[in-house]
C-alpha cells in the first residue's frame, strides 16, 4: 500500500519508513482551514494504517511551520451564527493532537518557520522537535482572549515548568527557537543552513531502531507524569518484559561480549 498525495493543503512523501506530512499553504503561512483540517484527518488515519511506517515527520511549506488557526475563516458575515471555539477544539483540534500522541511511531517537527497559536501547540504535541534557528513560537492567545489549545497547557507546563509556561502565555510571549531549546520545550535549535540534513538524519536514526522499544518508550514516558511511582515502575517492567523477547536485544548483547 502506498499512501495517498492528493491533497490540497498537504504534501505526503515517504522514504524508507520515513514519512513527510507538510503543511501546505504557503500564502496563508501553511494556517489551519476546515479543508486543511478535513485532509490531515484523512492522511493521519491513512498514515496510521501504513505498514511500513517509522517515524512520522511534520514540517511547513515555504517559510512559516504554521500560523495556527485559519483567521480568515473566523470572518463571520454579520447575522450569522459564530461557530463554537469548544466544539472546534473538542471535534478538530483535540482528535489531530491525540492521533500524534497515540501514533505507535516517533513524531517529529522540523519546525522550518513560525509556529504561532494552535501550529505552536501542534509542534509541541509531537515528540522530539527540531527547530531552525531563525524559526520562533508565538503564543498569541492572551491578546485573543483564548486559551492555549491542542494539548499546549499541558506540554508547556511539563516542558518548561509552572513560572515559564504562565509568563509565556499571560505576556504572549514569542520565544525564539535557542531560547525554546535553552528551556527546554524543544529538542534542538540547528543553523538553518543544517536544519534539512539534521531532521533527516534524526528521522533516518529513528528509523532504524527497533520498533516495540520506541513504541513502548514513548508510551511509557507520557504516562510517567501522571502514574505514581510503583505504578510506572509495573509499567515499565511490563514493557522491558516484551522488549526482551525481542531477539535483537540477544544478538547486541552477544556482540557486546565477543568485543565486536
Ligand atoms: O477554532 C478556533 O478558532 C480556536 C483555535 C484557535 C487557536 C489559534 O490558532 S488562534 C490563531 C492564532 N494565530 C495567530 O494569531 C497568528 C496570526 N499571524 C501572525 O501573528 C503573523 O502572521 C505571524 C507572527 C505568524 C507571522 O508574521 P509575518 O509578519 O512573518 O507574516 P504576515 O505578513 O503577518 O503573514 C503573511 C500572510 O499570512 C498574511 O497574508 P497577506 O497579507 O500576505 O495576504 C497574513 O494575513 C497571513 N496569515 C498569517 N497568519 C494567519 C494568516 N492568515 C490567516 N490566518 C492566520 N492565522
């Protein structure tokens, strides 16, 4: 099976397990539109069911990640009903950040631009992010009087602790690229110049790594914060309990006993 690129907001590619899902609305700086939302619903359930998946790769077209929501289409023609912000992030929102959490791959945003509102929450749903230097996370929802959404209370919080994550969403702050790897809510901020050959090269390590154990990590690291102690330390003693059936973890061992 291979997977569909039919989109008109989304370009699909895949290489050796490695799968690229780009934002794709360049002019509207790759911004979330109903159509957007209704293809990366599909590509994400097609990208679920993909055999040969690894590791799934976010990134934007052109010089922005994602301006988050679609302004535009918030411009409601006067007398007609204004759709309900609850509902959107409950039927939208909310289900496109779960299917990253529970994808049994790693995911990963190569984050080429801005990332503003819900594209910065979008970026932090995912699991390692790599970031241009150049790029930056804006977090505009106080001068919306919104709040932050698809997950963003919760991963800044965890990702930057309690003072940072209030300061940043009371003040609206926009936080550079450094200064989110210096903090801590990204994984790395690589020269621009690099930033294609150092997300490959992540996604292509990621790649090769055995499946289960990844799988297995990532659900295991996301439970951490909320089971208490003796019940990660069940957790993890039933995951290692599949993980060593894997007969890679034999072969590696032997290989580290004969010295090679
Ligand atoms: O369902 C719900 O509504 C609830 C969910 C809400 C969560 C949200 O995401 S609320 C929206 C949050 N996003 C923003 O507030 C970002 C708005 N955009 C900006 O602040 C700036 O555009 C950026 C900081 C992202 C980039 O600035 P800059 O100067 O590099 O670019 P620009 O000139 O502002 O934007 C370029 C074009 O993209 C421009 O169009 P034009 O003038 O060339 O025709 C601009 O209007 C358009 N654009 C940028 N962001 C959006 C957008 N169009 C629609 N929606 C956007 N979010």
């Amino acid at each position: 099976m291979s997977l569909s690129n039919t989109y008109e907001c989304l370009q699909v590619s895949e290489a050796n397990g490695v799968v690229e899902l780009k934002l794709s609305r360049p002019d509207r700086l790759n911004a979330f539109s109903k159509t957007m939302h209704a293809e990366l619903k599909l590509a994400l359930k097609e990208i679920e069911r993909f055999e040969g998946l690894r590791v799934l790769v976010l990134t934007g077209e052109g010089r922005a990640f994602c301006a988050g929501q679609d302004l535009e289409e918030r411009r409601i023609p006067e007398g007609e009903p204004k759709p309900d912000l609850g509902d959107s992030l409950k039927n939208i929102y909310s289900p496109m950040v779960m299917r990253l959490r529970k994808l049994p791959v790693p995911v990963v945003a190569a984050v080429n631009g801005v990332a503003a509102g819900a594209g910065a929450s979008l970026a932090l749903a995912c699991d390692i992010i790599i970031a241009k230097r150049s790029a930056k996370f804006t977090f505009p929802f106080s001068y919306l009087g919104l709040i932050p959404d698809a997950g963003a209370t919760s991963s800044l919080v965890r990702a930057v602790g309690q003072a940072r994550a209030i300061a940043i969403v009371m003040l609206g702050e926009v936080v550079a690229a450094q200064q989110a790897a210096d903090w801590g809510l990204i994984w790395k901020a690589v020269d621009d110049e690099v930033f294609d050959a150092e997300v490959a090269a992540c996604a292509q390590n990621l790649a090769g790594r055995p499946a289960l154990g990844l799988e297995m990590a990532k659900r295991a690291l996301y439970r951490a914060s909320e089971n208490d102690f003796e019940t990660q330390l069940e957790l993890e003693s039933q995951c290692q309990k599949l993980a060593g059936r894997n007969p890679l973890y034999w072969d590696t061992v032997q290989q580290f006993l004969d010295k090679k």
